[in-house]
C-alpha cells in the first residue's frame, strides 16, 4: 500500500526522518482495504456507533462512520464503510502526515474488531446451546473496540448508571466544555475533536450536567492519564488490568470491566452487573440471575467471555435500532 501511494518502500521515509528531512505529507484523501474474518454485522456495528455517536466528533451516515483523529497536534478525518465483496473495510483517510497513518489505522482495526476470529469464537461459545441460539441469529457480530484508551475511559465514567443516549448528551457537552471552539474541518457536521487528558485535566467541568463525584471521578482518570501515558496500554493479565484501573478513585468493577473489554480489547472481560447483560443473560434460558451467579454461569464461556457479553447485549437490549438522522454535511 505505501508503494503504491508514495512510489517508495517505507525504509526510505525512515532514513529520510533519520537525518532530519521534512516527513512526507499525504495526498488529499487516501483510501486503505483492510481485511476481516467473514461474516461480518456491519449493521449492528453501526447501530452501536451510531447509538453511541458524540455530536461534531463522529457520525453514521449513509452505511459509513466517520469521526475527527487529532494526532500529533494535526487534525484529520476518518471514514470508515463496508466492502463485502473485498471481505473488508475501505478506509478513507485525510491527515496531513503520512507518519501517523500505522496508528490510525492501528485504532480502526481496535475499533471495529476486524483481527477476531469470529467464526472460532462462535464455535467454542456455541458449546452452551442457550449461547449457541443467539450465536446463530447474528453469527458474524463483534466486540467493538474504543477509537483511543482514555476516550473510551471517559465514555465509560460518563455512562455510569445512566442510559447510552443520556451518556451521548454528557459526552457532547464535555467536548464542547474542553474544546469550546470549532475546528476547521471540511464538514459542518464534524466540527470538534475529543480532548485529551491535559484538556480535560485543565478544564472548568462544573457546567456538566452530572454528579460531582463523576466529575472528580473524570479529573482523577485524567491525571492518572497523564501520569502514565500507557495506562490503557494492554500488559498482564485481565486481572491485573482490573485493578490497576479500580486505582483510579471512582473506578468500580464494571467501569474497570468495560474498559478492560473495549479499550484493552481483554477478550475475557465481562462486566456482569450490566443491566443490559443481565436482561440479555435472563433471555437464555429464563432465569433472572445475579451478577454473581451469571459469573458462575459464564465460566464455560472463558476465554471469549467478553463475545458472549456482546451477544447478551444484543439480545437484552436489541443493536438493530433505528439509526438517527445525521445532519447534512
């Protein structure tokens, strides 16, 4: 793919940036192919983007996402569409530097789940018949990921006991409290990016409309980010993980659980007390269970537990929704 973009292997880039040369700058708009496991629900991925979408920093329109990227103090934009026949995603980028392009496309693969082996998960959870059923309606679903660690950290304090469309309204209320002014970007639907730790950390959140203990929650996962910049970085195990993130003041299990599952990609997290988990879990066989007893009953799941939340997900809280109307570019 850089071939055939800049007509040069990337050794050259790498030696050119070895003795200080300006780095190469991208074309206008590229686009990249980047393969999955078929099948694959692009419609219910959607729909979970979409239900969950932050007015001016992402959007689904027209059977594509896209959303704003800030990296290395550039802006850019991302888009994101299903290629079925290819069995992949074409993905459109415009950044203004070349060298960021392994990390975007790093996130989209995080994102949209596309390293999975969708069809081996679904066979080992399949071995629960009451799972298998729910496998079979959507064989090709997927976990989605988070675009960066410490956006969907955020995104997870901010639903916090709340429902995913009131924590759409807080998530777009803090990015426009951190970055109050537009950016200048060729939409007039995707004006912000989201902010990063030290803007979060430096801003005035007490026009937000939530509880002052999650909003000192947000500041503390903040100046942790900052602290260590590999925070949401995956090292250790999934146990590790959730106690490194319950450190955090404010960070109980199932906010440690879903980060775990979304931004640490930990195959195995399960958030069990999720009321959208647990109604899902009553679904399989008819039995309202506790969060403790749905552990017990998920130990046949492992290691593919945080699949099977998906599926549970999926079926307590149905991801084929209707897809909100995004405003006209």
């Amino acid at each position: 793919t850089f071939r055939a973009l800049y007509r040069r292997p990337p050794s050259e880039l790498r030696r050119r940036r070895r003795i200080h040369e300006p780095g190469l700058s991208l074309p206008a708009a590229i686009t990249l192919h980047l393969a999955y496991q078929s099948p694959y629900d692009w419609d219910s991925m959607l729909a979970w983007l979409d239900a969950r979408a932050i007015e001016g920093v992402e959007e689904v329109r027209n059977g594509r996402y896209r959303r704003t990227v800030s990296r290395e103090g550039s802006d850019g934009v991302v888009e994101v569409s299903n290629d079925p026949v290819r069995q992949g995603l074409s993905v459109g980028i415009q950044f203004p530097y070349v060298r960021v392009l392994p990390a975007i496309v790093l996130r989209v693969l995080r994102l949209f789940d596309l390293d999975a082996d969708v069809n081996g998960i679904g066979t080992h959870l399949s071995n629960d018949p009451a799972l298998a059923r729910l496998i079979a309606e959507r064989p090709g679903l997927r976990a989605p990921g988070g675009w960066d660690g410490f956006e969907l950290a955020v995104r997870a304090i901010l639903g916090q006991q709340i429902t995913v469309e009131a924590a759409r309204q807080l998530a777009g209320q803090l990015v426009r409290i951190c970055n109050p002014s537009p950016a200048a970007f060729a939409s007039r639907s995707l004006t912000r990016v989201f902010p990063s730790a030290r803007c979060l950390a430096a801003s005035d959140l007490s026009a937000l409309g939530m509880p002052n203990s999650r909003k000192n929650t947000l500041k503390a996962l903040a100046e942790a980010a900052i602290v260590n910049p590999r925070l949401f970085d995956p090292a250790g195990s999934l146990e590790e993980a959730i106690v490194r993130l319950r450190a955090i003041p404010g960070v109980g299990d199932w906010t440690a659980q879903y980060i775990a599952l979304r931004a640490l990609r930990e195959t195995d997290a399960f958030p069990a007390s999720d009321v959208g988990i647990l109604r899902g879990a009553a679904k399989l066989d008819g039995i309202a269970r506790t969060a403790a007893q749905l552990i017990d009953r998920a130990e046949r799941w492992r290691p593919w537990r945080a699949y099977a939340a998906q599926h549970l997900w999926a079926a307590g809280a149905p991801i084929a929704q209707r897809v909100r109307r995004a405003p006209p570019s």
